[in-house]
C-alpha cells in the first residue's frame, strides 16, 4: 500500500473514533436496558490500562537508547494493542454509563478539569500519530518513523499519565447501583 492510502485509512480511522467518542458523550445512541456488572469496573480497568501503557512507553524509550531494538518494537506492540482494548472499554463504558461529573463546588475543579480537557485533546491528537509511527516502524521507515515519534512520543506519554490521574480524582464521585467503586 503506499503512504498516501495508509494516511488516508489512518484519517479515516480517526475521525470514526473521534465521531464515535462524541457521539456516545451527547448520549444519542440507545443505551440497552439491561448490561453486564463489569461494565461498572471498567474506569478502573481504562486507569490501569493507561499506566501500564505509560510504563511500557519508558521502557520502550529505555530499550531504544540501548539499541535493542527487538524489545522496543515488542513493547511498543503490547501498548498498542493495550492502547486498542482501552479503545473498546472506553467506548463501551460511555455508551452503556451515564457521565459522572466533578463537583462544581471542589476546590479541585479547575485542576481536574484543566488536566481532563489537556487529555481529551490530545487524546484525538495523537491517534493519528500513533498510527503513522506505527506504520513508520513496521515498514522500517525510521527516518520517518524517528521524525514523527519525536512529537508523539511525548502527547502519548501524557496521555497515557494522565489517564490515571482523571480516574483517581473522579472515582470517589462515581455511583454505581449496588456497586462501589
């Protein structure tokens, strides 16, 4: 496939999931009546997800300071597919559960909020650009692939830190029947 195809599905792909996410937080979807318990515990599993994706994403780092390039692509392969199955707990969550919103009258707010809003940008962002590192990798494309990751790299490390902190602070607002968090 040549580059502009490959960019042209990477495009594509994200402006499905972006469409995606906007449309499961304006609630225009049917919710199903009835839906699996575990569906309350998967923030908690997303948090998890994303710090284990930050600290794939040092040891990657680590591992192509070192020249070992085997363990680099290894590793970066688990965070992307870890990076995909967030993806789909995400979704599935904010389709099935209705928003949990920070209390206006915490102290806190501006912090969360300001750290949420960083994150849901560059969360859109760096789609693409995961993608296209990617496939700057796989192909052995590493001038690109260096020239690219070099922006990523740091927007998805964010990301991926910041997943958890968004998690910690609003999980003592969650309410869920029969459930705590």
């Amino acid at each position: 496939m040549s580059e502009k195809t490959i960019f042209r599905i990477v495009l594509l792909l994200s402006v499905v999931v972006l469409g995606a996410v906007i449309i499961l937080n304006r609630r225009v979807l049917p919710v199903p009546a009835e839906f699996p318990q575990f569906v309350y515990q998967l923030p908690k599993v997303n948090a998890l997800i994303n710090g284990t994706c930050a600290v794939l994403l040092l040891l990657s780092l680590y591992f192509i300071r070192k020249k070992n390039i085997v363990m680099h692509k290894r590793i970066n392969l688990v965070a992307f597919f870890l990076s995909a199955l967030f993806l789909v707990c995400y979704i599935t969550y904010h389709w099935l559960v209705e928003e949990t919103i920070f209390p206006k009258d915490n102290s806190l707010r501006p912090v969360y909020m300001t750290i949420l809003v960083s994150h849901i940008i560059l969360a859109g962002i760096v789609l693409p650009m995961i993608l296209m590192s990617f496939w700057y990798g796989l192909k052995n494309d590493i001038k690109k692939h260096r020239k690219l990751v070099r922006f990523t790299y740091p927007v998805w490390l964010y990301v991926c830190i910041t997943g958890p902190v968004i998690y910690l602070m609003i999980s003592p607002y969650y309410r869920f029947p029969g459930l705590t968090p």
